[in-house]
C-alpha cells in the first residue's frame, strides 16, 4: 500500500483500503473490514508504539477518573480529570513527538541521499526505514 493511501485511511477514508481506490467513489463498509485487517497486520508487525501505548493508560486514567466522579461526585475528581485531558491533549498534537509525516520524509530522504515520494513509497518501506533511522540515532 502507498504511504499517501495509508495516510488518507488514517484521516477515516477508508476507500484508500482499495487496491483501486479510484474505481468505485462511494465508500462501502467493505473498505472499513480492509482497513482493520490492514491495521491488525501492521499492529501484528509493528506493535503498538510506546506513544500509543502512554495514550491508552491515559485514556483508561481518565475513564477511572470519570467514573469515580460520577460514583462519588466529589469537585476535586474534576480537577483530575481536566489534568489528565490536558496530558492527552498534549500526547495527540502531532504525534506526540513534534514531527508530521511529511516532515519525517524530509528528515529520511536527507538521511537516506534520495526522495521519498509518498506516491511510491510502500507504508512497510517507511516504517522500516524510520526503524533504521531511529537504531542508526540513538547514539
């Protein structure tokens, strides 16, 4: 699948699930099926990362928090809350790490010497190379 497919399903236009995705207009729930298959196999190969892992605790933190209010009704659970809105807010602006994706292609095409084109570039050939990228930095 392209990058630029990838990133379009992600924004919820799951018609780029398609190999065609320019050949039927109308989005069917077929294309929502593809596209969770798709995640599962890119979740079964990647795994989650550790953002969207510190996202989820955050989020389950939160629904705690929601529901001890509603139990015990007491103001400073609200104040809990918000904090923990706020840190999930923080973790969703770009990613958490401050860098979009076209912006990471910038940074991998000067790493690699050529362009990434995101029309051609396969979503396994940009997590590979953003995995190399992240081992080679490290030191």
């Amino acid at each position: 699948m392209p990058l630029e497919n990838w990133i379009k399903c992600n924004a919820g236009d799951f018609r780029y699930s398609r190999k065609n995705p320019k050949l039927q207009r109308k989005k069917s729930e077929t294309d929502a099926e593809n596209w969770v298959r798709l995640y599962d196999e890119y979740i079964e190969k990647y795994d989650l990362s550790p953002l969207y892992k510190k996202m989820l605790k955050a989020m389950q933190k939160k629904a705690l928090l929601e529901l001890e209010y509603v139990d015990t009704w007491e103001r400073f659970k609200l104040t809990q809350i918000e904090i923990e809105a706020e840190r999930l807010k923080n973790m969703l602006v770009n990613n958490g790490d401050g860098m979009t994706i076209d912006e990471s292609l910038i940074h991998l095409s000067k790493w690699l010497g050529y362009r990434l084109n995101i029309k051609e570039t396969t979503v396994v050939e940009y997590f590979t190379i953003l995995k190399q990228y992240g081992k080679n930095n490290k030191g």
